[in-house]
C-alpha cells in the first residue's frame, strides 16, 4: 500500500521531541524523590534544559503543522474517530507547551532562575512564592501523568492501526 | 471614673515603654535582608524574614553613629521545605548551635552626598570576619532608609561543608541586599 507520508521535517521533530520528553519524563520521575544533594541540584538543572529544548521544539512544531498540511487520515476511519483522533493530539500538542511552562513556573515562583545550558538566562515568570512554587509543582506533575495517559493511547492507537486495521499508519512517520 | 481613666493612662504608659523597650530601631515591614546565590549556575534568590536592628545614625555626628543587626538565621525563606530545612541543618548554617547572624559596625564613614561606608564585623556561625559595607542614606517615602549591598563569600564562614563545598554546584559568592527603615 502506497501511501502519503509526513514530510520529513515534520518525522524528525515527531521522533526528537518523543525521545526528548521520555528524557525529561524519566529524569524528572527520578528527581523528584532524591535527597536534596549537588547531585540533585545538577539533575534539576539538566532537567530544566530538556525541558526549554522541549518547550521551543514544540512551538517550532506547531508552527509548522500549521503551515503544512498532514497526510490525510486512512479512508476507513470512521468520522467520530477522525475527531476524537483530533482531539488527542491537540491535548498532546497543548500539554507539550503547559508541562515545561509549569516547571518554568514552579522554578520562577521557587525563585530559582532558569538559566538554559548555563548560557541563556530565561526570565522569571512570577515573582518568588513558596506557595505558589509547590502549586505549579503539583500542576507539573499531573499533567505530566495526564500526558503519559495520552501517549499510551497514542501508541496503543497506532499499534491497533498497524496490527488490526492492518493499513500501515506507522508508514506516515518513517523517514 | 478618675480610677478609670488613671488605670487607662496607667496601662497606655506601661504599653508604651514596653514598645520603647524592645524598639528595633527599624520599621520591620520597610526594612529587607534579601540575598541572591547561584547554584548550577542559575541565580537563586532567598531573605531572611525576622532580623533586629540596633541602629543610631546621623550623618553629622558618625563617630556617636553604629548599628548592631541581628538575623534569625532560621527565618530564612527559600526555594522549598526541603531547602530550607538542609540550609538551616549542620553543612549550613547549624541554626541549632549558631541561631544569629550578627553584625557590629566599628567606624562609618562619608563618600560624598548620600554614600557612606560602614566598618564592621559580621558573625556567622561561630566565625567572625571584618568587613567593609557600602550603604546609601536617604529618605524613602518619609522615611529615613539605609540600604546597600554586599558580596559574602560563603566559604569564609564555613557555610556549605562536606559535599556542599563545591563550588560548581552552589557558588562561593552570595550577593545580599540590605533595606533598613529607621524608626523616627
């Protein structure tokens, strides 16, 4: 079956950003139940920067979904999964902007600057508020299960294309 | 009635020298201790929330003038609980064996207009280290104000030992920043 593919601008930022956020997903899981150390503080830090690189992958891939027009969806699928498809991968697109914009939020309101790779210094969104810092700790961390929720649909989904409807949606994102 | 208002006049009396003596000479809401540090790099920022100020000031008379500050080092606010609670422990401040950060001017003197410098010694942790603090004297909102800021090395008064020593990953140097409003 020949079909129309992702080009492949589209493929490679796909593929990054997912092995970007199982990075910071994985790393931030790990952290967060660390004594407090050097060692922490460097993991924290790299975290953070995962995150920035994330964070302006994903408006950059946006960008460019908006500009360039996805490969159609499988002929067979009825509408109401078309839509719900669409759903999906809109609460993933907005979740892969709010998940680093919370943990900028959190370290802003911890008073903790983020400075990218050392380098760049990002500016504080809020002013220094412990309270305000352990509530956009909280808001991280859900969305981040909320976000672990939407991939394994998003996986499961492609698997039943590839494996049950057998129309080789997989295909799409290959280089 | 006379008996009265001579125990309201007594009462207000007795309030009043109670306030005159624990007087700060510092009007607390005006007044900051605010520090700035730097860990992996990325700055930090932190204050201390209850501090004291014994503080007689005139720029006329600056050999009659010194001041005392007083931190309670364990009114510090930072980034978490869980930093806190390590800056407040033994590697840091050891807040149980050293509650106060205390610092006692020896000489002040003028540097032109509303600048001045003020000679002192600064005791943090059972350390003791001379230092000179350059402040500016004004008038905020009415109200008299001296406010300045210094470089503190943490490493001169063994704050951060063991494993918290090095310092790539919590900077030797902490800018802190000083706001005293002076009662009238």
């Amino acid at each position: 079956m020949n079909q129309e593919k992702y080009n492949p601008t589209a493929i490679t930022l796909h593929w990054l950003v997912a092995l970007l956020i199982a990075i910071a997903f994985s790393v931030g899981h790990y952290m967060a139940d660390l004594e407090l150390s050097p060692w922490k503080l460097k993991v924290f830090a790299w975290h953070k920067w995962v995150g920035v690189t994330i964070f302006v992958l994903v408006l950059f891939r946006m960008l460019w979904r908006a500009s360039h027009t996805p490969p159609a969806l499988p002929a067979g699928m009825s509408k109401l999964m078309k839509n719900l498809s669409g759903l999906a991968h809109m609460a993933i697109y907005l979740l892969m902007l709010a998940i680093p914009l919370t943990g900028w939020l959190h370290s802003s309101a911890a008073g903790v600057t983020v400075v990218y790779f050392n380098v760049l210094t990002l500016p504080d969104l809020v002013g220094k508020d412990k309270a305000l810092s352990s509530l956009f700790k909280e808001i991280h961390e859900s969305l981040n299960w909320a976000l672990l929720g939407l991939v394994i649909l998003h996986v499961a989904a492609a698997l039943k294309h590839q494996l049950v409807d057998k129309d080789n949606l997989l295909n799409r994102m290959r280089w | 009635m006379k008996y009265i208002i001579l125990s309201v006049v007594l009462v207000l009396a007795a309030l009043w020298s109670l306030g005159e003596a624990t007087a700060s000479g510092i009007i607390s809401d005006k007044s900051s201790i605010t520090f700035v540090g730097k860990q992996m790099g990325a700055p930090v920022e932190g204050r201390f929330t209850r501090f004291d100020a014994d503080i007689v000031f005139t720029p006329a008379k600056l050999a009659q003038s010194h001041a005392r500050v007083s931190i309670d080092l364990s009114s510090i606010d930072l980034a978490s609980d869980e930093s806190e609670s390590e800056i407040k422990g033994k590697s840091w401040f050891n807040v149980a064996a050293f509650p106060k950060a205390i610092f006692e001017s020896t000489a002040f003197r003028a540097l032109g207009g509303e600048r001045f410098e003020v000679s002192g010694r600064l005791s943090i942790k059972g350390i003791t280290r001379d230092l000179v603090v350059p402040m500016q004297f004004h008038t905020v909102a009415g109200v008299q104000t001296a406010e300045g800021s210094l470089e503190l090395h943490r490493s001169d008064f063994k704050v951060g030992e063991g494993v918290w020593a090095d310092p790539d990953s919590v900077a030797e140097a902490v800018q802190v920043r000083f706001k005293m409003a002076l009662k009238p």
